[in-house]
C-alpha cells in the first residue's frame, strides 16, 4: 500500500467490494483513489492496529451484527464473537453474500437485514 498506492488500489477494491458489481466496485475505487494515501495509509494502521475486545462488555444497548457470508476482511467467527462478548442483547443477521461492503456489493439485502433490526 505504501509502495505503490494505485496497485493496492486496484487490488484491494475488487476484493473489499467482493461480488461481481462492476459499478460498486468503480465506484470504490473512485473513492479511496480521491483519498491522499498518507491519510489512506494512516486510516489503515489506525483501523488494524486498534483492539477493543477488551469493552465489548460495556456496550449495553440492543446490537444487529451484520456480517456478509465471504468477507475477505472479516471471517464469520466474528460476528459469533462480537454477540457473545457484547454486554446488550444482540441479534446476528448473516447476508448471503460477499465482500467488506454489503452497502455496495448488496444493498437490497441490506436493506431489508436494516428495516428488520430497525423495527424490533
């Protein structure tokens, strides 16, 4: 990423976006390309290099954990782990799909995972 900002771009975006949405994945790329890439890279190493397992127990209110299928950033045994260490009542909503942004790669399926969670 730091040595060759465009190549991680173009690599990352297809794999981030995940399913096969062209659009999205343009779309992605477009932004994290019209982000400077010391910030991109600073975002990066602050979102990788930040824990917080060890407060999960202090968030007390009602939880959706929306988790796609494939993610190629975080597997599934995550959401399993977020519901079981958070310290509210929390639900799991698994999207049949893939990639790191269902709001791009399946925004229908989120949609209706979010109007489902919004009216408990």
């Amino acid at each position: 990423m730091e040595a060759n900002y465009e190549a991680w771009v173009n690599g990352f975006a297809p794999l981030a976006v995940g399913a096969d949405v062209p659009a999205a994945v343009r779309e992605f790329t477009r932004t994290l390309f019209n982000m400077r890439p010391d910030i991109s890279l600073f975002v990066s190493r602050t979102v990788f290099n930040s824990d917080f397992r060890g407060v999960l127990g202090l968030v007390k209110v009602p939880c959706c954990i929306i988790q796609s299928a494939k993610d190629v950033s975080v597997p599934v045994s995550v959401a399993g782990y977020l519901k079981a260490h958070l310290g509210g009542r929390s639900t799991v909503e698994i999207l049949h799909t893939e990639g790191h942004l269902p709001h791009l790669s399946a925004p229908a399926l989120l949609v209706q995972v979010l109007r489902r969670a919004l009216s408990r």
